[in-house]
C-alpha cells in the first residue's frame, strides 16, 4: 500500500517566487493485485510520483510504502526500499553505450547475485516483456516501443512491489501504446504489482486503470474508480478533461452552425443520453423506442466498455407522441441513465393538435375574440370622444376653462384608458382555452386589472413629473 498523508508538500523557488507543486495531497493507493492510479494534469503529477520514491522530498507530510514511511529512513535505508519500487519514464533513459542485456542487468548491481543469477536473470526479464530477440542488440537500433520494453524489463529487474509510470506511452504511437498497455496489464495480473500511472492520455486510463486521482493546481481535487469518475465527474477540470474525448459534446456546435442535422419538426426533441451506473446493461434504446411508440434517430454514439460496464451515451433526434415522450424520459430515469433536453420543439406541437381536433370551437372561440375587440374599440371610441372634447374644453387653455373639472378628468382618463386594454386581454381567454386546452379562471383576470390600473398610475407619475419638469 502507499500512502502519502499529512498534507503532503512540495514547493520551488524561482527567484522571488515560490511554486507549489505539491500541496496539500493526502492519498492512500491499496495494495491489490490489479490496482492501478491515474493522475492528471500539468506538472505537478510528475513532481508528485516522484515524491514516492524520494527522489523529490516533500518539504512536509509523510510518505509510506508498504508500511514503511520513506521520509524518516536513513540514506542506506532509502536505497535499500527504492529497490522494491520500479520507475519508467516517457524517454526510457537508457543507455545507448550498452546492449539490451546490459542495459537490464545494470540494475542488479549490488543485488548479490553471480553473474550466471544475472545472465538467467536478465534473460526472464526479457522473455517476461517479450523482447528476448534484442538481447544482443542497442538502444538506437530499437525501435520505441521496444525501447519502453527494455526499460520496463529494467524496473522490474529488483522484483518491486510498486511500479511508477511517469508518462510511459505519452512518446509512443497509439498501436505501440496500445502493446504496452496490454503489457503492463499482463504484468498486474501476473505478478500482482501495483501500477501508478501519470498520464493525459485519457485512452490509457480507460484500458488500465482501476481507480483515478485527478490533479489541478497542486492539490488532488477529484478520486474515485475509473467508472464512477467518467460516468459522475464532480470537478469542473475533469468535466473538461472527459468531454474533450466524446462525441456526444459536438451537438452544440452543430446547433450553433443551424446544420440540417439538427433541424426538427414540429414535436421532436434531441436528447442527450449518458450511462450514470455500471449496471446498465439493457438494449434501452430499441426498448424505449418499442414500448413507448418513439422514434429515435441517432446523431452521435460514443459507447465503450469500461471495467466491463457501457459507458458513453447517444444524441438522439426522438418523435413521437409528448405523452409518450415523457413517458420514456422517466423510464430512462427510473434506469438511471443521464437525460439531458437539447432542444426541444414540443412546445409548438401542442398547439397544434389543439387546433386541428377542434375546428367548431376554433371558429366560436374566434367570433368570440371578434366581438369582443368590436366591444373594445366602440368603448374606446366612446369614451375617449366624449372624454377627450370635455378635457380640451375645461383645459386652462380650453373655451370652458375649469381647474376642478380638469383635474377630475385627467384622473379619470388615466384609470379608464386601461378598461379596453383589459376587455380585449379578457376577449383573448376564449381562444386560448380552446387552442391550450385550459381554463383562466378570475384570479388570472383580477391579477391582470390590477396589473394595468398599477401601470396607468405609474404613467400618471410620469407626466405629472414631466408636468413639473415643465414648471
């Protein structure tokens, strides 16, 4: 097991400033045959692994290996522990002066073994790492892959309970990466190691590792095992670390370049589907789409098995029925499966069918709306003739001058110029009873009278304002 607690740190001068590579970092890897840790990003994830093994000591904290905290030992001590933790590196460090054997052998120096242990030695390395061909041949003629596999070799010359992968892939092509994946998976199982791996590559996490620790600023912000972590990412930096490799976040940029792709008819909707649970292991899509009546139309599919479990998601364009819709986004809930409304253009969809299934109350409910706006505008006329010519006439200006009734009628005209406004408000709730399919009951006409005379009085702050602006 390796633990690295009381708030472990690691920090540089440069010049005036101090840089935290490290801080204050509490970690516990189990020691378990197919244990495996990923941690990312920037630099700080280098620094850390290299505090494992001491060769950066933490400026505070402590670090244990197997029980055995390596910050408090001896210098002949230390020595004698990093034996038991092996080391790769992204460049493999080998020497070029030196054969593959050579190479290998090196680090059984000290070990007290003959030199026959050693040769025998050497040779199951190789053939453990699938290499034995190269025995006799250079670092330069090698190729990188089997550079890493020398190097590896090399690591494991010690028998070490722990191996360190400092970005071991991150110079290798994918199908060479791909190899020593498959290697070090090989050498989990076999010899029960456990492997920490430091890496970006986010392919590398999903092949391998069991559990992951991701890294921003210094500090671990975010641990948990390789599906819960895809599957539920909590921090914001490992959100984007995930999105980066799927298909499923392009649909918003298709949406935002208005493709024909992403146009939908009157009552679809695009939904983003994603695993959430490492159970799921149903056909959900072919029967969502059969026993809800639904067509599903699928735009992206980013689906891999992860620890033996989907995980990915679908963008699917799905039409139908709103209710049967409806009905299978809840199925899709009650199974634990991500939903996320993308765009939906159901809205307008439910207007229609409204409409069409009610031609007689279309026609009524219009008449209705009709008359009502004939009773609108006559009251209007009305009362804003009337109204108006006495207003004029009282002005201080007017044939009648008269201050009192002036007054009286300002006011008058300010609350009685909203009564068409809300007759013809009052005239529309037909029609969208019959198009929505509800009913507007008197609060809603209450609210709205009050609504209008609050706005008249507010207008009659404003001229009166504008009055004394005047003055």
């Amino acid at each position: 097991m390796i633990e690295l607690k009381k708030m472990l740190q690691r920090r540089f001068s440069a010049g005036s400033n101090t840089v935290h590579a490290v801080k204050d970092v509490s970690l516990v890897i189990e020691k378990e045959r197919y244990s495996n840790h990923r941690i990312f990003p920037a630099q700080e994830k280098s620094t850390l692994v290299r505090c494992i093994n001491l060769l950066e000591r933490p400026n505070s904290g402590k670090v244990f290996v197997d029980n055995k905290d390596l910050t408090a030992l001896s210098a002949r001590d230390l020595r004698k522990a990093r034996k038991k933790i092996g080391m790769i590196f992204q460049h493999f460090n080998l020497m070029p002066s030196r054969t593959v054997a050579d190479n290998v052998e090196y680090s059984l120096f000290g070990s007290g073994l003959t030199k026959a242990q050693k040769k025998a030695k050497v040779r199951e390395l190789l053939a453990l790492v699938d290499i034995a061909d190269k025995e006799n041949s250079y670092p330069s003629q090698l190729s990188g892959g089997q550079k890493q596999r020398v190097a590896i070799a090399r690591a494991l010359a010690n028998d070490p309970k722990v191996l360190l992968c400092d970005e071991a892939t991150s110079a290798l092509d994918p199908q060479t990466t791909a190899s020593i994946l498959e290697l070090l998976q090989s050498l989990n199982k076999k010899l029960g190691i456990t492997i920490v791996v430091i890496t970006h590559e986010m392919a590398v996490v999903k092949q391998i590792c069991d559990r992951v620790a991701v890294m921003e600023n210094g500090n671990v912000v975010e641990e948990g095992d390789v599906f819960s972590i895809f599957a539920n990412p909590k921090h914001q930096i490992t959100k984007d670390f995930i999105k980066t490799t799927s298909n499923l976040q392009k649909i918003e940029g298709l949406i935002a370049s208005g493709s024909d792709v992403v146009k939908l008819s009157p009552g679809e909707v695009i939904l983003r589907l994603s695993y959430k649970k490492a159970n799921t292991s149903e056909a959900l899509i072919s029967q969502v789409s059969r026993k809800f009546n639904i067509n599903l139309n699928i735009i992206y599919a980013d689906v891999e098995i992860v620890k033996g479990a989907p995980i990915g998601g679908t963008v699917a364009i799905v039409s139908g029925e709103k209710a049967d819709i409806d009905a299978a986004i809840k199925h899709l809930h009650d199974k634990e499966v991500g939903v996320e409304v993308i765009k939906d253009e159901r809205i307008f969809y439910i207007l229609l069918p409204n409409i069409s299934a009610k031609p007689n109350e279309l026609i009524e409910a219009t008449l209705q709306t009709l008359n009502m706006m004939v009773l609108s505008g006559a009251i209007s006329l009305l009362f804003g003739l009337i109204f108006g010519v006495m207003i004029v006439v009282t002005a201080p200006k007017g044939i009648l001058k008269n201050a009192f009734i002036y007054n009286i009628l300002d006011k008058l005209i300010n609350v009685f110029r909203s009564i068409p406004f809300v007759i013809l408000l009052a005239a529309l709730i037909p029609f969208t009873r019959m198009v929505v399919g509800t009913a507007i009951g008197t609060k809603v006409r209450y609210f709205l009278w009050y609504s209008v005379r609050y706005l008249s009085l507010q207008d009659r702050l404003k001229v009166h304002c504008m009055k004394l602006t005047t003055v």
